[in-house]
C-alpha cells in the first residue's frame, strides 16, 4: 500500500506519519521501518518524541545520514568499481571546512595564472558557488558537463563569462579528482557514488529488500530528484509506504528540492489522503496569507481580513525596533507566553539582537535567536580562543581586530571598558605582543589588582609559546585554565567544543592531502574562521524556547521543527532588499541546475520571478503557523542610514 498524506502546514501530515511508525512499532516493529526526514533538527525531534513499549532498531536519517551510513556498510561494492586511488576499508566523509579549504586552494591556483580575473566574487567566494555547483549537480542527476552547459546558458554569450565558466569546470572536476583518489568524500561525491555505484547494484538491492517492509518520508516537496529517486527504489521494495506532501510551499530550491517532480513522481501515483485546515494557523491568517502571494505573483489588491494588528513605520530603524519592542511588551503583560511571539527578519542583525534583549531584559523577559550559521566567532567564548591562539603564535602572522581583542580582554581579564580598549589598542600597536607594563606606562593606569591580574595572563600565554604546540591541546588548555572559571553556559561549551571538533577533523582531512599545504594547519585553520568560514551550527532543545521571545529568519523559522506555531508574528524590515535576495550567484545558479527545469533560459524577469515566487512562499507558509495576528513593521533607513527600497513594503501598503 501506497499512501500519501497531502495537506498544508500544520494540516497534521506529520503526526499522522508518526501515528503510522507507533503502528507498525506495534505490529510489527521499528527494527525494518526506515522513516526519511528533511534534516537532522527533524531526526532529532522525530527521535525525542518516540514513545513505545518495546523499540527495536530505529532507523530514523535525513537522506544524506542514510547514504554516509549505506556507504560506510557498503563501501566495498564501491571500492571494486573505482579505478585507482588508495585503497581503504572505509571512506573518509569531509565536512563543510575542508572540503571549502581545498576548493579555495584550486581556485587560487587558477587566479594566479590569470583566470578569473573578471568575476568579481573573493577567493573564497568563488570556491563556496563551485561547492555548490558539484552539490546541485549530483543532487539532480547531471553530470558535471552537463552542468556547466546549463550554467552557460546565464553568459548570454558573454565570452568572458564563458571562459569563468570553463575554468569553473576545470577546477570542478579537478576537486572531484583528488578526492576520489583520496577516498575523502563530500557532500556531491557522497551523492554521486551512492547513485551511480549502489543504487543500481543488485546485491545493494537485495540488501534493501531483506532490511525494510516498511518507508516513511515527510516533507516530500523538500526533498531533491535524488532523494526522490531513493524513495522510489524503496518502495519497490516494501510492503507499506506513507508520504506526506505539502502542496502550497516549495521551500528549499535553492537548496535543491523539487517539488513539482515530487508531486509528478508521487502525489498522482499514490492513494491520496487530502488534509484540509490547519492546527497551527487562524483562517484569517490562512486568507491573507493566500492573497499575499497572489498579490506578490500578480501585483493585486489585498484584503488584510482584519488579521493586521498593527503597522510600525518609523524612520530610523532604532527607532522602529524599539517601538517593536513595546509592542511585544505590552502582549507579554497581557498574558501572551514569550515563545508565542516571533519576530521575522531578512537581516537579524547584532544591532537588533542587542538592541531588543536590552528592552526585554528591563523588563524580565529574554530573546533566544534561531538564526542558523552563525559564525563561530559570535560566541564570545569561541572568538576567545582563536584571539588567545593568535597572541600565542604571533609567528603565524595573523591578525584579529581590535574589537575582538578588546572583547576577549574583557572577558578574560575582568576590567572594565576603558582599561580593555586601552590595553588592546597597546597590543595591536606592539603587533599583537602583550606589552611589558613598566616599559608601556600601563601599570598605573591599569592600577595594581588588575596589572597583577593581566601579569599572570602574559606568562601564562609566554608559557604556552615555550610548549610543543597542537592546536587542539591549545584548545582544551585554555578553556581548562582561563574559560572555564568564567562560568560559560551550555552555548558557550557547545561553541567551544565545536571549534575543537572542527580542527581535528580538518586535520584527519589534511593529512590525505599534505601536498597541499607548507604551513602549520593550525595556523590556516584559525585564518579560515577569521575569514568566516566556519559556521556554527546552533543546536536547540525544546526547552529552550520556554519563557523566550523568538527572533528568526524566515528560513530558519520555518525549518525549527519544535516550533509548531506562535500567536503573534511580527514581520520587520518591510523595505530591505533582503526580503527579494535572489539565490543566483556569478557562477552558480539552482534555478539552471534544477531538473525540473526543461525549457532552459535565464534573464531578468525570469530572475525577478523566481525571487518573487520565493518570497510568496515564505509568507504563505510562515502565515501558516500564526493563530492570532500579524505584526508589520518599517524604517526608511537601514542600520547604517541608507535608504531602503525593498517592494514587500510596497505590496503591503496595498493592505
């Protein structure tokens, strides 16, 4: 039996998919139900939320959880079908840093010989859209040339583009080269192998035949043509499968997903089980989240319903989020719980974050941001130890801003404002020594508890500079001996913890590619965070949102899995231009990569539609989510004084 749920956010899909699991659970058991969710926040809620009497086996992933299993189980039906290379008894899976690493290695090489020279994007820059080339590719069947056709396609015959486009390609399947020679996979080789080499293998086949009679997948318009592909192959195999398709979002394209080929593949091929309604949104808020994105797509009229609470326009944007911030003040008297409120921005900005825990915190309430990819270096903590790293190996060459010494000075040392600022501005003058108070004249300015307090710091770090040092021990000896009395909180622990853990794996990497690299890995590791490579993934539990108001981007809003739905939304930044940010870039473009797309054509409007269309189904599906009114609000000036002229305000104003 096939059957797939079709319904809206917050229409149920989900808790009748895990009403399926119990079942089988039940019946059954969990040990041969494979269940397929959109991302690892998903596993682990999905994970949490298991509530049974006897569990087998759970064999809950997201699709690229499932292949690095499959892979590492299977990697020796891959290993005979791979031409030379080293031979290993299990792959090497890279993260997001090395694998960014090694590309900006390649695309160096190709500037210095004089390519690239028109394409205005940093080193690093370039290397992040290729990575994002070899991902797209993979994730809808194309192979690399195929892919850098369809790419050229956005030249319009421009010849210099062409030839960016050419290099692209080479450096492309350069990267794509050394890793297979290497057995060190990423994200697209990960993809591609499991296609191309397991998938098809009839012993793999068998395998999946002996294992499951039972799939589940959720969120099925947000899963990619190869997802989409390993779910049709399973359900050849199993007795049962349950879906669940939302058909009035399509989230995550550029990202990869597909969804009108989900609705081809799947929605017309299966028993259909319609959800109409939402537990999660009022009517009104369903109506005039249906006439936002046809007066978005068409430029109509719309009726607000009544669903508008308030409009805030202001034309400073300080002045703008502190009146913000009355209003969720005075809801919270009300009675309105924290995590009932949330706060949608395309730019959740420090200055916002700041500027709104000071005016919640006056009154006893708090904010928690769900922003995602953070830099590692927001974190006060972790920014403290790439700091103490740089003053300890000055060697390296390496530089941190003032603001991040003063702000590691400050939380180390304890001093207050002026005597941080002072002391930092000493050590970027002696290029980043720590001075000799006698010799700098700092001792009497400092005064004589704190001066005997940085003192012990100095020698600590001259110490550390007499050690053999490895970054990673580094690591752990400063948070043992200067982070940890400060009393850090599980964020600050999860940051730290992160930064090690990132370091060792991108050494495990390296030390497949040592050829690439003459100098301490160290010492290009912190240059990469500095650069801000490295992301901080942040992990949230349930409990976090109790007794916090939520600021978030539309994405990340509406990718929490623990938060179902809120009373109140406020939308703010009504004029930014990020509200329309387009997900093409000078090399990189998923509308073109997209196997759903068969007539290929790229140009403005086509370009403007699409950031449109985005738009329309953010709102749509955050409006999906909100049960008692909506909240606009608005500055003609962004945070640095310049006009905005973003058109969301605009549409909105037709309300």
């Amino acid at each position: 039996m096939e059957t797939i749920y079709v319904g809206p956010t917050g229409s149920g899909k989900t808790t009748k998919l895990y009403q399926k699991y119990k079942e089988i659970a039940q019946q059954a058991s969990t040990d041969d139900c494979l269940v397929l969710l959109n991302d690892a926040t998903s596993v682990r809620d999905w994970r949490r939320k298991i509530d049974l009497e006897s569990i087998g086996s759970l064999h809950i992933y997201s699709y690229f959880s499932f292949l690095q299993q499959e892979l590492k189980r299977y990697w020796d039906l891959i290993e005979e079908e791979l031409v030379g290379g080293r031979k290993v008894l299990e792959p090497l899976f890279m993260t997001v840093e090395p694998a960014h690493y090694l590309m900006s290695k390649l695309v160096e090489k190709e500037r210095e010989k004089g390519y690239f020279i028109d394409v205005k994007s940093t080193m690093q820059q370039i290397a992040v859209q290729l990575i994002d080339n070899l991902n797209h590719a993979a994730l809808n069947g194309l192979s690399l040339t195929e892919a850098k056709d369809r790419l050229l396609i956005s030249a319009g015959g421009d010849q210099d583009k062409e030839e960016a486009y050419q290099v692209a390609l080479k450096v492309m399947k350069g990267f794509r080269r050394l890793c297979l020679e290497r057995r060190c996979l990423d994200y697209s080789l990960l993809v591609e192998l499991y296609n191309q080499y397991l998938l098809p293998n009839r012993e793999y086949y068998q395998s999946l035949v002996e294992r499951y009679n039972y799939v589940i997948v959720d969120d099925l318009e947000r899963m990619t043509p190869a997802g989409q592909e390993l779910v049709m192959k399973l359900m050849e195999v199993v007795d049962d499968s349950y879906l669940a398709f939302n058909p009035e979002t399509s989230l995550g394209k550029f990202f990869g997903s597909a969804p009108e080929l989900a609705r081809e593949r799947f929605v017309d091929n299966c028993e259909q089980v319609e959800l109409e309604g939402s537990y999660t949104a009022s009517e009104n808020a369903r109506e005039l989240a249906r006439q936002l994105a046809e007066g978005i797509s068409a430029d109509g009229e719309i009726d607000s319903t009544g669903f508008i609470q308030q409009q805030i326009r202001t034309e400073l944007r300080g002045d703008m989020i502190a009146e913000v911030a009355c209003e969720v003040i005075e809801l919270l008297q009300a009675g309105v719980e924290a995590n009932r409120i949330a706060l949608i921005t395309p730019y959740p900005d420090k200055v916002l974050d700041f500027t709104l825990s000071k005016y919640l915190k006056q009154e006893d309430y708090s904010l928690l941001s769900l922003t995602k990819n953070r830099l590692l270096l927001d974190n006060p903590f972790a920014q403290a130890l790439v700091v103490l790293t740089v003053l300890t190996k000055p060697d390296w060459g390496l530089d941190v801003s003032q603001s991040a010494l003063f702000q590691t000075l400050n939380l180390i040392l304890e001093f207050d404002p002026v005597r941080s600022s002072l002391l930092a501005e000493k050590i970027k003058e002696n290029d980043l020594r720590l001075p000799d108070l006698e010799q700098s004249g700092l001792r009497a300015k400092l005064g004589f508890q704190r001066a005997e307090k940085y003192e012990v710091f100095r020698d600590w770090l001259f110490n550390q500079r007499k050690n053999d040092f490895q970054l990673e021990y580094f690591f752990r000896a400063a948070f043992g001996n200067l982070l940890s009395s400060l009393v850090p909180d599980e964020d600050d622990m999860l940051a730290c913890r992160q930064l090690i853990k990132s370091f060792v794996k991108f050494k495990e990497v390296m030390a497949k590619f040592k050829d690439f690299e003459e100098r301490d890995l160290g010492a290009r590791f912190i240059e990469m965070i500095n650069e801000g490579t490295l992301a901080a993934e942040l992990l949230y539990r349930p409990e976090d949102l109790e007794d916090q108001v939520i600021v978030a981007t539309p994405y990340t809003f509406l990718s929490f899995s623990y938060l179902e739905d809120v009373d109140y939304l406020f939308l703010l930044d009504l004029s930014s231009e990020l509200w329309l940010l387009g997900s093409s870039k000078e090399l990189s473009n998923p509308h073109l990569l997209s196997k759903e797309e068969e007539e290929l054509e790229w140009n403005d409007l086509i370009d403007q539609s699409l950031r449109k269309e985005q738009l329309a189904n953010y709102l749509q599906s955050m409006l999906s989510k909100v049960k008692e009114g909506l909240y606009i609000a608005d500055s003609d000036l962004n945070s640095r004084g310049w006009e905005q002229t973003g058109q969301l305000a605009q549409w909105i104003e037709k309300i």
